[in-house]
C-alpha cells in the first residue's frame, strides 16, 4: 500500500495539513519544519498525489519550459551536439527545484509568438530558456500567465530574470591570465558582431587588457579553424604571446587537438570535457544553478510570493 500523507504527518510530528503545505505552498512553512517533514517523507518513500493537489490549486500544475528555435541564425551553440550536456545540466537544475512541490515540467520549443500564447492556455507559468535577443523577449510582452527570462538575457527590470554576467567571466578570464605571469595574451573568439554574450566576455578580458590581441574565427568551419592554428603556431614559436583566453570550450578543444599549447589557457562554458585536459582553465557559469533559482523564483511568484531579477556569478574552476 502507498504511504500516505497522515502516516507521513504522525511520523514527523505534525499535523496532515502540515505536509500539504510543505508540498503545495512550501514558503508557509518555516525552514525548519519543511526539511524535517521532507527528511520523514524521504524515509517513508512518500509520494505526493501530484494530481489531487492541481486539482485543489485550480490550475494546471504545469510549468512550461520554453525553448525558441533558432536555426535560422548562421551560429547558434545550442545547434551543436557538444553542447547537449548543457541543456542537460539546466533540465537538472530545474529537477531540483521542482521535486518536492506538486509541480511538474513541460518542454517546448516554438518558432513564433502565435504558438507561445497557445501554451500559456495549458500552463501556469512559463521559463524562457535562454532568450537573448530583443525580439525574443518581446514574445513574452503580452502572455496571461507569469514567466521568468534566462539566462544570457541582459538584464532587464522590465521582466523577472535570472542571467549570467558573461561581461564578468570575461574579466575573470584576463584575471586568471594574469595572475599567472601573462604579459602579452590571446584572446580567440568569433561571431562578436551576431552573439552577446561573446562581445560581453570580450568587452569584460579588455578590462584586464585594454590592448589584447584577437583573432575571430568561424567556429564551424574546419579550413578556418586550421588557418588559425597555423598562425597561432607561429605566434607561439615567436614568443609574441605567453597566455590564451578562449570564448568558450568548443574552440578551446578544436585548437588543443591540433596545436601542442604550453601556454596558461583558459576557456568559458566549464564543459565536462575540458576537465578531461591538464592543465587547462575554463569558467563555469552554473548553468544548473541559474534554472534552479529560475524555477524556484516561478513557483514562489505562484505561491503568492514576490521576486526580483537576479544574477548567478561565474567562476573559475
């Protein structure tokens, strides 16, 4: 027979409708007595009836995950197979969030604001995964139900938030680069006229080196990736630079392939692969941590609690 609430309730010490508010509307209960009726539910292998409880919130139950497809753009990284794990890691982030609440998730992806309206009719609320332009923002202007923007959105007090400061992982690049001896750095990027978020982490090494040389580079086109690494090769056996800061990981692995580099490197993603390489740098965003706070300021805003926009710091790992 399946545990039920009141066994959970007698457990813990408290009173049945206790343990419906610890998974309906956590944020009525204290810190403390929420982790000690989720500890005893844990240990029973108590399941709340997810059902019941959107039947009595007179809502769907549904938190939709919404991705705009973006195949028209000549780059996007999401396009791309090594960057799979990262959706991954947000899905994972959003599983924590929502585990012990009655909620549930459902992922879409739409091409046009016509097909979001028609999902805020089977949702009640929306997260908008990685919006990043203007126009995809405006999308969202309209919708009936509350929704949160992430996360290489710039932040905006229009709409609730929560982003990545890519301008500051960008510092932190030239910071490290520094920090161990490099005088006269690399820095390897592309796209800077059609991506934010890399003229962001470009704007952000410039603080730490105003005059920093550049090479911009078509990311998916192999002829171009080997040019580079030619002159790359020549510029490290001339000893004109002593360091390299790279966009992101993707460029960093299609270079360590093909070039021995000795250099201080760093890269931007912390993709589970560059942990795979000695000796190599990368900064990590926290992609997991940005949707988990995405999805717990949602369902707080559906519990009748207030929530501002927020940003989640990169590190170096």
């Amino acid at each position: 027979m399946p545990i039920t609430r009141d066994q959970v309730a007698k457990e813990a010490g408290v009173s049945s409708a206790t343990v419906s508010r610890v998974f309906n509307n956590p944020n009525a209960v204290s810190e403390t007595l929420r982790e000690k009726v989720i500890s005893v539910a844990k240990k029973l292998n108590y399941v709340p009836n997810k059902a019941a409880s959107q039947l009595r919130r007179s809502g769907t139950g549904v938190i939709g995950v919404v991705k705009i497809n973006k195949s028209d753009r000549l780059y996007y990284w999401g396009s791309i197979t090594l960057f799979d794990w990262f959706y991954a890691q947000a899905q994972k982030g959003m599983l924590k969030a929502i585990e012990n609440t009655s909620y549930r998730l459902s992922f879409y992806t739409i091409k046009t604001q016509e097909e979001l309206l028609d999902i805020t009719k089977k949702v009640d609320a929306i997260i908008g995964y990685d919006i990043d332009t203007k126009i995809e923002e405006s999308y969202f202007e309209n919708i009936k139900v509350p929704y949160l923007l992430a996360h290489h959105i710039r932040p905006n007090d229009n709409f609730l938030h929560v982003s990545t400061d890519n301008e500051f992982g960008g510092k932190l690049q030239g910071e490290f680069l520094k920090q161990k001896g490099v005088k006269n750095p690399l820095y390897i990027t592309g796209y800077l006229d059609q991506v934010l978020s890399h003229k962001q982490r470009y704007d952000g090494i410039r603080q730490i080196y105003p005059k920093i040389l550049k090479f911009e580079v078509d990311f998916l086109d192999n002829s171009e990736i080997s040019k580079m690494v030619a002159s790359l090769a020549f510029l490290i056996s001339e000893k004109n630079i002593d360091g390299i800061a790279f966009v992101n990981d993707l460029v960093l692995v299609k270079t360590i392939t093909k070039v021995n580099l000795e250099l201080p490197i760093i890269g931007y993603d912390g993709a589970p692969y560059v942990s795979l390489i000695d000796n190599v740098a990368s900064i990590d965003f926290h992609i997991d941590e940005i949707y988990e706070l995405a999805l717990t300021k949602i369902i707080n805003i559906l519990n009748g609690k207030s929530e501002k926009g927020e940003k989640v710091y990169p590190t170096i790992l």
